[in-house]
C-alpha cells in the first residue's frame, strides 16, 4: 500500500528529529560503549572547541575559503571557455578532448604534489587543485549543454537568418544554463574536497592543514570541528549556487 | 498571379550527390502567390522535406526551385520565410511575448525592411492577451501553437510553412484554429504552404490540396478545392462536395501508402 503523503510541517520537522536522535544518542550512548573520546570525541566537546578556539578555526577557514572560491571561479569558468571553444570547433574538440578525458582520470592525489612542485607552498597550488577539480565535470556538462538545443529550434534561428552569436546567446547558452548548475552544484563541493586536499600536502594553514595537525596530535574534537566547519563550507557554496540558479533559471 | 513557388525536376535526399537516399524525385511543383496549400502524404513521404528545401534548410540534389521568383538562400536571408513547427518550438526561458518578439532581436543585420513590433496587436489576435506574461510550460497545446504562429507571422513573411502544426491538439481546438488560420490568411494575402495528416484539415482549409506519395516522394494527386468553395476559401465541413472530395483524398492517399 502507498503511504499517505506528510504535512509540510511533519516534512520539516522530521529531519530535525532525526538529527536530534542522533546527536543525543552520541553523546550519551557512545561514552557508555566505551568508545574513547580521543576516537570519537562528543558533540558537546565538538561544540567546546567552537567557544574556545574560534579565532583559530576562523583563521584557517578563511584561506580555505579563499583557496575555494577562487578555484571555484577559475575552474569554472576555465570549463565554460573551452566547451564554447569545442562546440564552435569540431575540429578543436577532436584533437583536445580526449587529452582532457586522460587529464580526467589521474587521481587528484597523484596529481597534486606535480601541481605544489610547479606552483611552491603559498595559496596558489591549492587554488589551480580546486579549479582542476571542478573542471572536468563542468566541461562534460556545459558541451552537452550548449549542443542540447533542438534541430527545430536550431532551423527556428536559421530561417529568422541569426548569426551565429545570436544563436549562442539567444539558444545554446540558455539551453545550457540548467546543465551548467547541476554541474557547478557538484563544484561547489568538490572545490572544497580540492582545497583542503591541497592543504593536507603542503600547508600550515587551512582547514585541511589543521585536519591534518589534529589527527597527529591527537586533538580528535578539534579535528571534528574542523571537519564540521570544511561541511559547512560546502553547504553554503551548494546554498549560493543553488540560490543564483533560482534567480536565473525561472522555467 | 506570379508563382510563389516554382520546382522542376526537383531531386531531394540525404547522404551527398552520389549515394543517396532520395525522399523526393523529379518533383514538379508551381504555387500561385497567395493562395493556401495544402500538403497530404503518408510518413516519410518527404512532406516536411519539401517545406525544408523551400525554407533554405536543406539543398536540393538536383533540379531547380525557385521561391518568390529566387532562390530559397535568397529569400531566407531576406525573411521573407515563416516556419511554424509541429511542437511550437517555444524557448522555455522567455515569456510569451519575448517568444513573439523573437523576429525583433536576431537576425536584422541581413534584414532590409523595418518590421514593427506588432506583438501586442497579435496576442490580441490570437486571444492571448491575458496570457503575455506567462512562460510556455504555463500555456495549453493549443495556446502554444497560437503563441508560433504569432511570432511567425511578426515577421511578416510573403511565404508561410506549417509543419504539421495542429498534429498533437484535440479535434475541437484543431477546428477553431483551422478558422482562426483561414481568417489570417484572408487578411494578410500571405502564401501558406500547410503540411498535415489530416485528410479533412488538408481539405477545409486547403484552395489547392496535393497528395505526395512516397519512396521516393512524387505529387499523386493535385486536387482545386475552389470549385467546392465560396469567395474567400469558405466552406462547410459536411457539404456533400467536400465530403466527396474528402473521399477522393482518401482513395489518393491509401494508394499512396
């Protein structure tokens, strides 16, 4: 038998509960099993650290952040330029596309000491980590994009005689723009998988530097925390991509 | 009355000049300024094919076909072309008026008349006046088709296809747009070239109806409706004229298919 739909309110409200369960039966049940709090600190020591060492989370969150955003940025926009370039040249897509597939497919953990050996220790090899990484998915789905329109909407632009950059901005781009935010959506966290990947390899600072400082040192509430926190960041990058393609995309 | 469309020997198909797939073979074809015809034909008989070379969105193999007295390349570019398609092809992203106000942001350079934004005019027209401000996913079937044939006739074009245009609507709506069509015609004097599957439509609305055949895609039957009609391309559905020629339609197309 088919369940009866929830109440909005039962719909919110369940979620909640949920989470609740689990937070309680973590921090009252967990000690009770004898699980260490130095593997699995409970939410309430997870929340001490945030009172307590503020400032320090915030410090590394900030370059995180940045390291972030701007791979976010570049690496996007990077994937767009070359899918507009492919489509418009078929010839372009042919010889460069199956380089770009074999890029794909080198782990990015391999992949990145080459990037900190080429670009030293600072910001930048952490941001070109993220952009790389936000890269391939956006190009597969902007090409498919700007090609999804169809041969009548193609023969509808040509019998009005629209050049081609009319049919880019009037047809393929607007075409595209579902394809290319389900693909930033996706970016939006793997930028932060990207900069925090960089941090644990070469970095002082940073999230993924400060995961990394607390595993060694034993400091578990300071590394969930950290970890919290790289959540976080993912959810309000997902919550701003999410939020501009509801301005954009009305239909 | 000059010739809107002029085709001899016209030779159609896909896969280049040498091995080819004709969907159209020796096809002759002249079509007076103005009128309406209509184009009946079983699947695959090269219906929309000939609306395609016509519109300069696909090239001849061979023959010749001249469109308002020049070739289709000419006239397109000119946009003197309307093509109204079978799924209204609307773009989702813009309302209904931006999608009837489409003449009016591509393809001006190549254009060397003014064309008026007529769009509040033709959504009256088309009683969709309530409706400017909605998006496509918004409008019914029938409203849909209204939405391209007001963004086809904007352009104000002497020649206009229509590619199966009513084919997905209900029986009833159909009708009332088959009207609402003959009396746009009436007014603009615009050549109407109408591709269909319906044997009454093609009738009802058609001056001249021709019935293609196909593999490859040859005129069978060329049939002047103005004999069985009043001034103006009136008629009723069940007069006993045009429930013969009806039949005669009929007995064309299954030999056809």
């Amino acid at each position: 038998m088919r369940q009866a739909p929830l109440s909005p309110q039962t719909t919110v409200a369940l979620p909640v509960l949920g989470a609740a369960s689990i937070l309680l039966a973590w921090q009252y049940i967990l000690p009770l099993l004898g699980v260490p709090a130095y593997i699995v600190p409970t939410p309430t020591a997870i929340f001490g650290v945030f009172q307590k060492n503020f400032s320090l989370l915030m410090d590394n969150l900030r370059p995180t952040l940045i390291e972030a955003l701007a791979g976010f940025v570049i690496g996007n926009l990077a994937a767009v330029l070359l899918a507009v370039l492919f489509v418009h040249s078929r010839v372009l897509q042919a010889a460069y596309f199956p380089i770009v597939l074999f890029f794909n497919t080198i782990p990015i953990l391999a992949l990145s000491p080459i990037i900190i050996l080429i670009f030293g220790l600072g910001m930048t090899p952490k941001i070109v980590i993220a952009a790389v990484i936000c890269f391939f998915p956006t190009l597969v789905n902007m090409i498919r994009g700007l090609d999804s329109a169809s041969g009548n909407e193609h023969e509808l632009f040509r019998v009005l005689s629209a050049t081609r950059s009319e049919i880019f901005w009037g047809l393929r781009l607007p075409r595209a723009l579902p394809m290319l935010f389900s693909s930033l959506r996706i970016a939006s966290a793997t930028a932060v998988i990207g900069a925090i990947v960089g941090e644990w390899i070469g970095s002082d600072k940073g999230l993924g530097a400060l995961i990394i400082q607390a595993t060694f040192n034993y400091q578990s509430d300071r590394l969930y925390a950290a970890i919290i926190l790289s959540s976080s960041l993912s959810i309000a990058l997902f919550c701003l991509v999410v939020l501009v393609e509801r301005r954009i995309i009305r239909y | 009355m000059p010739s809107a469309i002029e085709a001899r020997q016209l030779d159609v198909g896909y896969g280049g000049r040498q091995a080819a797939v004709k969907v159209l073979a020796g096809l002759d074809l002249t079509v007076a300024a103005g009128s309406f015809l209509s184009i009946l034909g079983p699947s695959g008989c090269g219906k929309s094919t000939l609306l395609r070379v016509v519109a300069d969105l696909l090239d001849p193999l061979g023959g010749t076909i001249r469109v308002l007295g020049e070739t289709p390349h000419a006239v397109r570019s000119r946009r003197d072309v309307g093509f109204v398609f079978q799924d209204s092809t609307l773009l989702p992203w813009r309302t209904v008026r931006d999608n009837v106000r489409l003449p009016l942001g591509v393809g001006l350079r190549s254009l060397t008349r003014k064309i008026e934004d007529r769009s509040t005019e033709l959504l009256e027209l088309m009683g969709l006046g309530a409706l400017s401000e909605r998006l496509p996913h918004q409008l019914s079937g029938g409203q849909r088709q209204r939405v391209a044939i007001a963004r086809a006739l904007l352009g104000e074009p002497k020649l206009l296809l229509m590619d199966e245009p009513f084919g997905a609507l209900d029986e009833i709506t159909r009708d009332r747009l088959n009207d609402e069509l003959l009396a746009l015609w009436r007014r603009s004097g615009t050549t109407i070239l109408f591709v269909t599957h319906s044997i009454a439509e093609a009738a009802y609305l058609g001056e001249r109806v021709i019935v293609l055949a196909a593999n490859p895609g040859r005129v069978v039957k060329d049939l002047d409706m103005r004999p069985l009609k009043q001034e103006g391309n009136r008629c009723k559905r069940e007069d006993a004229a045009m429930v013969a020629a009806m039949a005669d339609l009929r007995v064309a197309l299954e030999r056809a298919s």
